[in-house]
C-alpha cells in the first residue's frame, strides 16, 4: 500500500469526494476549502512535484490544465477561476503528489 496519501485517494483505499475521474486524473473537493469552489487535480501517477515532471509527462500537464476550464464549466465559474500548482516547501506544498488547486466562486482570497 503506498504511503502518499493522493496516490490512496486515487486508489480507493482512502475516501475523497471525488467530482471527476478518468484513466489519467482524479478531481476531487478538498477538505479545507478556501472558496466556495475548491477543487484538487491530480493525476493517477505519481509525481512528487512539478520539479519530477520529465517531457514524457508534457502531455498529461497539458491535459490537465486544460480540463480545468472543463470542471470550472462544470462547476458554474463563468467568472473565471484561479488555478495554483504549489511546489515544494517553500512554494507552500504539503502533500507530495503533483496536485492543480481550481478555486473560484464565493470567499476566493486576493492575490498579491
Ligand atoms: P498543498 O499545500 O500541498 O498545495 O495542498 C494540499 C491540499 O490538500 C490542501 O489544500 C489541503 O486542504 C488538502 N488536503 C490535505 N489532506 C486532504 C485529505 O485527506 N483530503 C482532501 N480532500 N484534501 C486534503
Ligand atoms: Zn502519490
């Protein structure tokens, strides 16, 4: 059993409310949300950060930034939204699992 807990949310073995899943990714709601729409993507495999990423890999980054407008739609954020990849401790990562934040709607912080 793997001890990230993404890959486990991704597998099943750890319970998630999950909004999206496909062969590539899983979406789902995240636990502290910090706006009325929260989402995390991540993709099944697991890579610790955008700094493992390797250019196999350029396609599955691309799909999913780009099912973000997909989910936003989804979601009603015709507004717009904000999506954020944290990196490492120093960008604010705390989980090691390459994940995208898709946030919008009501309570969305500033930024900057
Ligand atoms: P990071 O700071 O690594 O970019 O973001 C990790 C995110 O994962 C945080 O926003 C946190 O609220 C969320 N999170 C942590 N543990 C869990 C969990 O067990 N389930 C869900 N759904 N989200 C989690
Ligand atoms: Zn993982």
């Amino acid at each position: 059993m793997s001890d990230c807990l993404f890959c486990r949310i991704a597998a099943g073995e750890v319970p998630a409310d999950i909004v999206y899943e496909d062969e590539k990714v899983v979406v789902f709601k995240d636990i502290n949300p910090k706006a009325a729409v929260h989402l995390l993507l991540i993709p099944r495999l697991h890579v610790a950060s955008l700094r493992e990423v390797t250019p196999e890999q350029d396609e599955l980054l691309g799909y999913m930034l780009r099912l973000t407008a997909k989910l936003a739609a989804d979601q009603g954020l015709d507004e717009g939204y904000r999506t954020i990849i944290n990196t490492g401790p120093g960008g604010g990562q705390v989980i090691f699992h390459l994940h995208v934040h898709l946030l919008g709607g009501e309570g969305l912080p500033g930024f900057g």
